[in-house]
C-alpha cells in the first residue's frame, strides 16, 4: 500500500537518467516519445470484457478517458483487468467466483499500478465487482485517481411493459409453476437486455456507483447517466482533466474518502433503497482506505434516512428513469438540504460535495419515482442489521416494498442452495415456512454466492413475503421479499446456524432487529458439541486460496483483514 503524500512524479523513477534507458525503450515501442517521459504517467483501468452487457462497451470508453488526459498533458496508458457477469454466474457453480473477481480485480490494479509507478488512475467500470474493487484499489494505492461508471442498461420492453434481468429470473418461476408457457418464458428471455450497460435497477451495479458518486469519487451525475448516453464518453474524458487537477493540486484518495464521505454513501443507498451488498463493499473500500466502519455506523445512519424511491427490485422505476427527472445528484441535493450529507467533504472536481450541489438543478416537480419526506415510501432505511442467537456478528435484512416487520416461522434447512432449488421446485417450501440455507458463507460457498435464482423462484410461485429465507451466502441487488443474508459467523467456521435442524422455530423481527431460532441452553451445547466442521470445498487454485483468506461478511469479506 503506498502512501503517496508528495508531488514528486512517481513515473519519473522509470524514465530519467541514462540507467533508465531501458525502461524508456519498452516505453518507446508502446508509442512514448521523449515529450512524453517529461509527463505524467497515469493508468487508465478497463475492465472491458465481452462475457457482459454492463462491460462490452468499456474499451471504447478507456480510449475517451485516455484521449482526455492526453489533451491535459499526461501519458497515459490503458491496461486491463477481469470481469465475470454475474448474472450469467447466478444459479450454479459459477457463482461461487464473483465475490472473488472483486479481490482479483482491486489486486490487479493495486499490482499494475504499483509495478508500473504511474502518478494516477481512471478507473472504469461496470458490473456488480468492478465498482467496489477499482475504489479499493484506489483507496490502498493512494494517486490521484477518478473512477468512472460505465452506466446502466436501458430497460427492456415487452407487451407495452418494462423488463429487466430480474424479470426473467421471476419468469423461471412462473414457468415452473405453470403460470406462462415455455414460448412465454422465450419471449421474457429475448427482451430484458436491450444492449449494453448494468442492470437497470437499485441493483449493485447501480447502488455501488450511487456510493461511490456520494463518497466524491466519481465526477458529477457519474451513478444515473446511461451507459448509451453521448455523455458518458464526455464523463470519462472529463475524468482524464480531473485526475490531472487532483494531481497538480496535491489531493488524494484517502482525502475524499473519509469516515464522513462514507457516511454520504450510506445515507443516499439508504434513501434510494439499495442493495444489501453495499454492507460487504462499503466495509471493503473503508478497510483499503483506512477508514474504521462497522455495521453500528450503518445502523447509525438508517434510524435518520427514510426511504424515498421507488425503484426495482421491489418498486417499479429503473435508473433511466430516474436519470430523466434530476438523477443521484438531485436526489443527493435534496438530502443534503435536509441536513442529512456532509456537504463539506471533498471530492474529485476538487470542490466540495455542496459546491457542487449548488451547481445541480431540483427534482422534477411532476415526478413519482423519489417520494417527499411527508409521505416516505419507510420512514427509516431499508437495509437493516439484525442480531441474535442465530447471527452473533449480524445479518442484513431488505425491508423495502415489505409490508409485515416480523415473521416467525419453522425452519427448512438445506445445505446448499441446489438442494433449495430442488425443495422450491418440488412445491416443498409452503407458505409460513423459513427457508435456510447454509455453508454459503465466504470460506463456506466459498466466495459467498448470491441467491438470485431462489428468491426469484420463490417471488415466480407466489410465494414472495409468504417464505422467509435466511442464509450466510448472500443476495444479488435483484432480490426481494422476506430475505436476510450474510448470517455471521457463517457455518463453516461453526456459526449458530449450523446447529439450526428443520423443525425449530425462527422469529425475524425487523423493528427489534432480532433473528432468533427457538432453543434450550442444553440442547444449543449438545448440538455445538456434536457439530463437525466440513472440509472446505476448494482446496486448491483461486477458491482455496480464497476460502483460507477471506474474513468474515462482517468485516466485508476481505482477503487482507491481518491481526
């Protein structure tokens, strides 16, 4: 981790002095010429890949942004690092890597960045892993640095309505419960992914690039504009100027991203309902920038932010639409003329978060998609943290579009979430029922899969609000219902719901932020004492380096968490 506090051109170590001569001659075949060695060096990270719709358009974006910090005087040079689609990863085995692609990914930018001493960074970025991992690379590096998002999908239509991915999760549902044709489910199938960009929704695409934009680390109106938009490609040669400025200017990562510009991100993914994996990567960004934030911090800030937008996954708009009546930046001056932003934090455009308010026009007046604080869609956030005898360390809930706080049912538990899908299939889980499933953790999964397919299986029967699912895995941005994940300590590691067996009552209370499951103190010890723990299910390559590394979901699931 660098420490860069100084204006002495890092790049400057590889291209003066006649013993430098080779490093310039690797230079001079990637296209330097000597003006350019009298210039900074600054990387632009692409993570351009044609496995996703959220990052095949990145490359032509990476040239935007070099082209724009050509035309500022520096010399720039793109590199690449890996994506994995996780929605083409959701529901099998594959799943298991998309929570480690954001450790490879902060890795790779850390290892190039460092490796080729370059004095900045733009980042870019689309899919779920790409934001958290480019702001924890730049949280632990330290250059100037600006990370731009590479935008959302516009929404799909079918029969005069709007689809996205979701939709064709739930249509599997529908389909297995007999309520659309195989030729319905194909015509779902072909309409949600109308062309590149993230997924449409409060997703965790588009809830990280709303934190990251909240925390100033992005450019202004850099969360809500399309990935199609001409002003996307102006956001990322503006990103080249900006780091440019950072650079003369002498302002780094580290003082941006502050305890309180992490606040900022948590009270706007509150307000607009976010994904619950904004816990796990809000954690990780802070631990690689040195910033001390916990779930209290999260709680903190909910009990004062009510939930004002009615977006999907359990409302109805998109972040296109959103995008068409103000954007994050009119949501975030609203919340800042409520009092609940620092609006003295500092940001990318070397201004203020309130310098740069002032510049952004209100909402639109004759909108519906972000509700007044008279009439919230909650009064409070929607993202909760529970904890009792079943999560020690906490879970996280998603309340929003529920209507009931508590619920208490018997546990059905599986170890796996393919033996979940079998159960759900096979009309197994019924209404009152608390769905758990288990060993899904981070050393677990391992890699702490998402349960997409579940949820929307379950959402697909009829069955959504009716069945509680609890597990130590967690959630894709898309699910909703009755739904509490990241059960720390997970059960791999002999958390408490392992010793959950089918049968014993759990009660979830969202009000009290209880998550309790029905047990005697003599029965809890002889079950912890009969309990073996399994052998880890990777045991070599990526995901057993993995599943010995990674820390628990409480503390983001890290892989560099060292005590």
């Amino acid at each position: 981790m660098s420490d860069h506090k100084d204006l002495r051109i890092r790049s400057k170590v590889i291209s003066e002095g006649v013993n430098r001569a080779p490093n310039r001659a690797m230079l001079r075949a990637v296209g330097f010429q000597d003006e350019d060695f009298k210039k900074p060096m600054i990387g632009v990270a692409s993570t351009w890949s044609e496995v996703t719709p959220c990052n095949m358009h990145i490359n032509e974006l990476a040239v935007h942004a070099k082209q724009g910090l050509q035309r500022h005087g520096a010399a720039p040079l793109i590199f690449n690092t890996i994506t994995v689609s996780d929605g083409i990863s959701m529901g099998h085995e594959g799943m298991t890597f998309s929570l480690p692609s954001r450790e490879a990914i902060a890795d790779s930018i850390e290892i190039v960045t460092g490796a080729e001493r370059f004095d900045g960074l733009v980042a870019i970025g689309g899919c779920d892993k790409n934001t958290p991992a480019c702001l924890m690379a730049i949280g632990r590096l330290n250059v100037p640095s600006v990370y731009v998002y590479g935008g959302t999908i516009q929404p799909g239509h079918l029969d005069g309505k709007p689809v996205d991915i979701v939709s064709a999760f739930e249509a599997v549902g529908q389909y297995h419960d007999g309520r659309i044709t195989e030729e319905e489910l194909h015509k779902v199938e072909c309409s949600v992914c109308p062309g590149p960009g993230a997924c449409g929704g409060m997703y965790t695409a588009n809830t990280m690039a709303t934190a990251a934009e909240a925390m100033g680390m992005s450019l202004p109106g850099s969360a809500s504009t399309p990935a199609i938009s001409p002003d996307k490609a102006k956001e990322c040669e503006n990103a080249g100027q900006s780091v440019m400025e950072l650079l003369k200017k002498g302002i780094y990562p580290r003082d941006i991203m502050t305890k309180q510009a992490f606040e900022n991100a948590i009270t706007v993914v509150m307000a607009l309902g976010g994904s619950t994996n904004a816990f796990l990567h809000l954690l990780a960004i802070a631990h690689s920038a040195g910033v001390d934030l916990t779930y209290d911090d999260f709680e903190r800030i909910r009990v004062k932010v009510p939930h004002l937008a009615d977006l999907k996954p359990s409302g109805k708009h998109v972040m296109q639409d959103l995008n068409d009546i103000g954007g994050v930046q009119g949501v975030m001056k609203l919340l800042l003329a409520k009092g609940l932003l620092h609006g003295d934090c500092l940001t990318v455009t070397g201004k203020t978060l309130a310098e740069n308010l002032a510049e952004v026009p209100d909402l639109a007046e004759d909108q519906e998609i972000i509700r007044s604080f008279d009439d919230p869609l909650k009064p409070n956030g929607p993202l909760v943290v529970l904890r009792g005898n079943l999560a020690p360390e906490g879970a996280i809930a998603k309340m929003s579009g529920m209507r009931k706080h508590r619920f208490t049912g018997p546990a059905k538990v599986y170890d796996s979430e393919a033996e979940a899908t079998e159960a759900i299939v096979n009309n197994e889980i019924v209404k009152g029922d608390v769905l758990v499933i288990r060993y899904c953790g981070p050393k677990g999964g391992p890699g702490m899969p998402e349960m997409l397919s579940v949820t929307a299986l379950i959402v697909g029967k009829g069955l959504g609000g009716e069945v509680a699912l609890i597990t130590d895995g967690r959630f894709s941005g898309g699910s909703h219902g009755f739904v509490i994940g990241h059960v720390a300590p997970e059960a791999q590691v002999g958390g408490p719901i392992a010793f959950l067996q089918t049968g014993d009552l759990v009660t979830i209370d969202s009000k009290t932020q209880e998550i309790q499951f029905d047990i005697s103190e003599s029965e809890w010890e002889r079950r912890a004492q009969a309990w073996v723990q399994p052998p880890l299910k990777a045991s070599s390559g990526a995901l057993g380096k993995y599943a010995r590394q990674v820390s628990s979901a409480s503390r983001g699931a890290v892989t560099d968490w060292f005590e």
